[in-house]
C-alpha cells in the first residue's frame, strides 16, 4: 500500500494537470451538493459517499491514466 502513495515514480506534465483537473472538478461537484442539500437530514451520509467514491474513482482512473501514458519501452 506504501508504494500507491509514496512512488518514485515522475509523471508527465499532461498527468499532473489531468489528475488536478479531476479534483477540482471533485471540489466543485461537492460544493454545488452542500448549497443545494445542505438542508437534508441525510446530507452529512451523502457527502461521506460521495467522497469514498470519488477517490474509488480517482483509484481506478489513475490506472488508466498510468497505462495511457506510460513511456515507451
């Protein structure tokens, strides 16, 4: 599990920027829930879903984005 966090490994530029789109894209899906269901008795259970799945789909899509770029042999 370390060497998903911590890797030596150097990204592309285009990596990088994919990867900080997907969470600013994350940050404002979020933000547009808390002004519209802030109300909701279930929101605080919403708001815990939403964030695991979202890093279950940063997980996956960082496969794809490593398997898309990875540099030739």
């Amino acid at each position: 599990m370390a060497k998903l966090w911590l890797t030596d490994r150097v990204y592309s530029v285009w990596e990088y920027l994919i990867r900080i789109a997907y969470w600013v894209a994350v940050i404002f899906i979020s933000s547009l829930y808390l002004q519209h269901y802030s109300e909701q008795n279930w929101f605080k259970m919403g708001l815990i879903l939403g964030s695991i799945l979202s890093v279950v789909v940063f997980l996956g899509f960082a496969r794809i984005l490593d398997h898309l770029f990875k540099p030739p042999k």
